[in-house]
C-alpha cells in the first residue's frame, strides 16, 4: 500500500493484523499480548506490572 510506504518514509513503523487474525477473542488476545510486549521490548519500554506476556 502506497500509505504504508508514505508512513516509513516518513519514519513510521507499520504493522497489520488481518480480520481473521483478530476475529477469535481467545486467538486475538494472546496474539495482541505478544506483539506489544515484542514492541515494549524492542523500544526499551518496561511492560506495565499487571501486564502479562
């Protein structure tokens, strides 16, 4: 998508989850924990105490 490429032009990093991906609460949920405690981690942001990964 040529917004996607304008974002990481410009700096941004893009990421996507499909409809499918985010359909399944009991699927979603897990996946979403994950992604942002990857994301924290990669930014150097400490997870909040009550988070789980």
């Amino acid at each position: 998508m040529s917004s996607d490429r304008d974002l990481k032009l410009r700096g941004y990093d893009v990421f996507r989850f499909g409809s499918t991906e985010l359909s399944n609460l009991n699927r979603a949920h897990p996946l979403l924990q994950r992604f942002f405690a990857d994301l924290f981690d990669r930014c150097g942001v400490p997870l909040p105490d009550n988070a789980q990964p």
